[in-house]
C-alpha cells in the first residue's frame, strides 16, 4: 500500500478504466522509498493546479505493476519510480527515478498543456 494522497491502481482493469475516462494521466509506479516519496508529493501539490490531469499511483512490487513494467517505454529504465504520462490512452512520456518540480510541471506542460487560470 503507498501512503499517498493520489488515487490509487490496485488492480489491472481499474488501470484500464482510468486510461479509457481520462484524457490525460500521470501514473507514478514506485514504493515508499527516497526517490519515490518526492514525486508523489509533486503529483499531490499539482492536483489542484493542473485540474485537466488525473493523478495516480501504482505499487512497483503489487503484481498489477507490470501494466507499467512491461512497457517498452521502460526497458532501460534503472531506478523507480516509473513515471508514466497518458494522453488519449497511449504513452507520450516516461521517466524514473526522482524528479523535481520544475522537471514535472515541464513535461505536463508539453504532453497537456500548461493549466488554465
């Protein structure tokens, strides 16, 4: 269980659910861990912000990961979490390990748009 404020992927069909209603979605796979714990509290502070975007997280080691795991866009990928970035159900962007505010809210920006006043 990740102790985050983010709605929760614990399952492969709710995963597939929130790619077929969601135009735009940042999934963060990881664990409760130094890299991990930043990222999710970057997502939390955006929510409020970038209200065009769902903001989830996903368990690196709950067998329902490997929705994220197997994506080719990860293969090289050494350290967690695995950000991944969805616009109309595809794959626009992908990155691990810990990541800063301002390399978020860039890539939000590119993949969705910045957020509308």
């Amino acid at each position: 269980m990740l102790y985050t404020n983010l709605e929760h992927i614990e399952s492969v069909a709710e995963h597939a659910k929130i790619l077929s209603e969601n135009e735009n979605i940042m999934v963060i796979c990881g664990r409760m861990g130094p890299m991990c714990i930043p990222v999710y509290g970057i997502a939390e502070e955006l929510e409020d912000e970038y209200k065009h975007v769902k903001f989830c997280d996903l368990e690196f080691d709950n067998p329902t990961s490997s929705v994220i795991r197997n994506l080719p866009e990860v293969r090289g990928f050494m350290g967690i979490p695995f950000t991944i970035y969805y616009k109309n159900g595809k794959v626009v962007k992908a990155t691990s390990s810990i990541q800063s505010r301002p390399q978020v809210t860039s890539i939000l920006d590119q993949q969705f748009g910045a957020p509308s006043n």
